[in-house]
C-alpha cells in the first residue's frame, strides 16, 4: 500500500512596506543638437530616465547623481584645457 504524503504550504501575509515619500527636486537638463534626447540614471538597479530640455520633478539622489557628473566633468574640460595649454608651451 502506498503511503500518500501531503505537502502542508503555509501562506503568510506579505506586507508591502511603504518607502517615506521623498523629496523631488524640479531640474531641466539642455537639449543639445546631436546629442541623445534623455538622460538616463541608474541607482542601485533603479532606473530613471529624464527628457532633456524639459523642467521635470526628479528624487533627491537622482538630482545628486546629476549634479556630480556635471561637475566632474566641467572639471575634466578644466584639465584637459589646463594640459593642453601646457603642451603647446613646449
């Protein structure tokens, strides 16, 4: 005689934990001409997606993330000018 085993599952409630509503900060990123139409940012997995030469409302980090790759690259141009002009001096 075969013995029947039955397989007990135990459903648990799964909560959706709410994330505390985060601050959004209004930028506008220029379109310039040949360059691609958005912007995309990704943070831990999370991706969003600007359109460039409209105001929109973006999170905190997102407007952060932003911000230092305008700077490190405004310093990157600073550098290059500054080792350009270095070169032609010699």
């Amino acid at each position: 005689m075969a013995n029947k085993k039955t397989d007990h599952i135990e459903e648990t409630e799964v909560k959706k934990v709410e994330e505390p509503k985060e601050e959004l900060i209004s930028i506008m990123i220029p379109l310039i001409p040949g360059e691609d139409p958005e912007e995309t940012v990704i943070i831990n997995g999370y991706v969003t997606k600007i359109k460039k030469g409209e105001t929109v409302h973006v999170k905190k980090n997102v407007a952060e993330v932003l911000e230092n790759k305008y700077q490190q690259q405004k310093l990157a141009e600073k550098n290059r000018q500054k080792f350009k002009n270095q070169v032609q001096e010699l």
